[in-house]
C-alpha cells in the first residue's frame, strides 16, 4: 500500500495538468482543507463537487468507494479519499493525515509559485 503522501502526489500531479492552463489550482483551494468534506475537500473546492472533480479528471472508477468494494479506486490511488479497509494502526488518524498532504501540496505549489 502507498503512503497517503505518495498517492496525494499523485493527484496533486493530475491536478497540475489539468489546471496547468488555468494558472494552476493551489491557489484556488482555501485553507483547512478536509477532504471527508464534499465542498471543502480539493474536488469539492475546484469543481463544485467531489464526484463532478473525479469525472472532470477522468477518474470514473470511484464506485468501489461508494459501495464498499475491497478493491481500491482511482479515487483512492490519486489521494483523494481513504481506502475502506485500513490497518488498525492507520486507521485513528487517516482522515488528518489525509488533510495535512494536501495541505502540503497546496504549501509546495503556492511557495514554487512565489519563487
């Protein structure tokens, strides 16, 4: 399994490209961000919605998510929600440390952007 960090690079990555003619995306997202948040999470903030910014990305394999496949979606692979099953050591905290990865990509891509 990825590190939650990793998988956030990873959309956060997608996100680059898909905002890459629009100035970039960081700089739209406010701060805290909580992903378990509809409005509030990076999909929500971006594209009105957490389902509308997984279609507009072309990440169409999230319905294990929703139905609580074992299997993990692209949603999960790209940072953008929780596998459903975590080990029992990871599972108290996910949600925060979910939180502050994207948080940390907003950070890395707003200080490049001063730079």
């Amino acid at each position: 399994m990825k590190t939650v960090a990793a998988r956030v690079a990873k959309g956060a990555r997608l996100l680059d490209k898909a905002w890459a003619n629009e100035g970039g995306w960081a700089h739209r997202v406010e701060r805290p961000i909580l992903t378990a948040i509809d409005n509030v999470c990076p999909l929500g903030q971006l594209y009105g919605g957490y389902l509308e910014g997984l279609d507009a990305l072309g990440l169409t394999d999230y319905r294990p998510v929703i139905h609580d496949s074992d299997s993990e979606s692209q949603a999960v692979t790209h940072g953008f929600h929780l596998p459903r099953r975590l080990p029992q050591d990871e599972s108290s905290d996910a949600w925060y440390d979910l939180d502050a990865a994207w948080q940390a990509a907003v950070e890395e891509r707003l200080t490049e952007a001063i730079l």
